[in-house]
C-alpha cells in the first residue's frame, strides 16, 4: 500500500519541478522578450528648441520605428499630451519624433515626460524648462524655407533641421511628407532669453544641420538670406550658402 501512495507523489513531484522550471524559462523569456523591445523604443538625442514664451519643440530618436507623444504640465503631475507634429489623424511610427508644446504661459517651468512605444522616460523624475518672462518684439526675419532630397533625388520626408547661431537659442524644424521644411526666424532669441538676438548690418553666420537616421549634412548660410528659398539640399552632402 505505502509503494502504491509513493508513485502517484512522486510523479506529482516531477510533474510540478517541471513545471516550475517550464514557468521560471517562461517569465525569464517574457522578461528578456520586453527588455530587448524596450531598448529599441528608448528616446536618444533629446533636444529642446523653438523655446518662445507659449510654446516650446522637443525632438528625439528611437532605434526602431515607434509612436512617440510628450506629457507635460506646470506640475510633475503633467496633465497634457502633445502629439508629434505629423500625426494629425493617429499616432504614426516614427525613428525621428518632433513634438512641439504649444499654448504655454510665460515665464512658467513646465515638467515633462517623453512616451515611446511602450515606455514612459525617463521612469523617475521628469525633465524640465522655463518658458521666458517677457515677450519682446519679433524680427523682420523671413523664414528658412528648404528642400530636403537624397541622393536618387527624392525627397527626405523624415529629417530634422537645426540653426545654430553664436550666442543664440536652437532653434528646428522636420520635413514633411515632400522633403520641404519652413524654419520661422522671428524669435531668434539669446541664449539666456532675455531678448531678441541682434544682428549686425553685416549679417550674421550661422550653421543648419540636417540628418536622418543614417546621414548628416552641414550648410553654412549666413543671415539674413537673400534668396526666398534655400537651393536644393542633397542629405549627405556639405553646402557653404554665406557668400552673396
């Protein structure tokens, strides 16, 4: 009677070892799964620009297509989502996300969290920045307006374009859909916010930077510009636009 009680709790002891080793593989699995899903969603080359007393860009990279949003607010609590600028219907897998805060009061620190995928970053404290105080008047500067193409002459439609000027503010802009951008230049400010940047009668030289995922390209220009537009811009290639 006691060999016919012990085979049954045996086999039930290896029938539950099993299972528990087949449970522990399972949850390692699960969490390796998610780890390794989770890198490729994780923000990099965070960058804020476009800072004006009511809005505010912010902009990043994901090593995998994935939708991106901003949760912001005058609190840590946040309270408010922005969407990336090209997703007006739904949210869209991106690699490059440019999301701009708008609607901001002035001379306000404003938290804010960054959602990618599945991920919510950074997981502890958020980041954060101060709108200006005082609104100063905008220059009469025109836009940057561009084109972005590669090297088959089509357009970039995911490509981000910074400015930067000595002593100023960043100011960015992303293609659309047809490789164009619009960079606005009436609140081209210092770097401290206090006031407008101010140009000399002889111009000022400055630096756009455009890149992708894969290539970058530096063209030096010089403002105010003469043109309306910018000359066609092949991404991986260098352009010097500061003669007349």
């Amino acid at each position: 009677m006691n060999f016919e009680k012990r085979i049954p709790t045996i086999l039930g002891l290896g029938v539950l070892v099993a299972g528990l080793v087949g449970g522990v593989l399972l949850v390692t699995t699960n969490q390796i799964f998610k780890t390794r899903a989770s890198s490729s969603d994780t923000p990099k080359s965070l960058a804020l620009a476009n800072l004006s007393e009511t809005g505010a860009s912010i902009y990043w990279q994901t090593d995998q297509p994935t939708t991106g949003f901003i949760q912001a607010g005058p609190s840590a609590a946040l309270g408010l989502t922005f969407r990336d600028e090209r997703d007006i219907q739904a949210p869209e897998p991106h690699q490059l996300h440019f999301v701009t805060l708008n609607s901001l009061t002035p001379n306000t620190i404003y938290y804010y969290k960054i959602g990618s995928g599945g991920l919510t970053y950074p997981p502890g404290e958020p980041f954060s920045f101060r709108t200006p105080a005082d609104k100063t008047a905008p220059s009469n500067l025109p836009p940057l307006i561009g084109t972005i193409m590669d090297s088959d002459s089509q357009p970039v439609t995911e490509a981000i374009i910074t400015l930067e000027l000595p002593e100023a503010q960043s100011l960015a802009a992303i293609t659309k859909v047809a490789g164009n951008f619009i960079l606005p230049l009436t609140e081209i400010r210092n770097r401290d916010m206090a006031e407008n940047l101010t140009f000399p009668e002889s111009g000022l030289s400055g630096k756009l930077t455009i890149f992708n995922q894969t290539k970058l390209s530096s063209v030096i220009i010089k403002l105010p510009f003469a043109a309306t537009t910018l000359p066609q811009i092949t991404l991986g290639q260098d352009l010097d636009l500061s003669s007349p």
